[in-house]
C-alpha cells in the first residue's frame, strides 16, 4: 500500500477536498487501506464512485478497500490543527472490524 500515492490520487478528484488513507488489520487479507475523505461543501460523491476513480488510476492492490465519509470536525486533530493519523488509523480499525458503512 501507498498512502501518500492514493491520497494524491484521491486528491485530484473535485469532489474531494481532504483525503487520508491509512492501513488497517484485515483478517483475510492482513492488511488493506482505507480512505477517510471529506467531500467539498455542496460537493457528491460516492464511495462506489471514488473507488471507481482509484481503480482507473492505480494499480489494483493500492485501491482502498473501503471508503468512509468525514466532515472537517470528525478528523482527529493535534492541537495545531495536523490529522493524526494514528488516531484515524485507530478510528477506522474500530470501523473496519465492526463491518460498518
């Protein structure tokens, strides 16, 4: 997986406006990516569609597995305002092991 490369990739979608992927535990495959994206205001898209977008632009294995919906406030924050990405890791684990959309 590739996080940075993904992100930039998701990043180029006009949609989007912040995206972060990060590599969560999966129990069949060990571990796959999973995006955190919060959509421009008045913007729409899917996760269905997003993935679409990645697999037109990166090779199969670095497509995120799932895709999750954030609005700017619902991102772990340090207090100068930086995404924690080990928190968004811990967050999205939770997710992903539940099986939640």
């Amino acid at each position: 997986m590739a996080p940075l490369e993904v992100e930039a990739i998701l990043l180029t979608h006009p949609a989007v406006k912040q995206a972060y992927v990060v590599g969560v535990t999966d129990r069949e495959r060990g571990e796959v990516g999973v995006a955190a994206i919060e959509l421009n205001q008045g913007a729409e898209a899917t996760a269905e569609a997003l993935t679409a977008f990645c697999r037109e632009r990166l090779a199969s294995y670095k497509v995120p597995a799932r895709i999750v919906f954030r609005t700017a406030e619902e991102f772990p924050r340090t207090a100068t305002g930086k995404v924690q990405k080990p928190r968004l890791r811990e967050d999205l684990e939770r997710l992903h092991a539940g099986g939640a959309r």
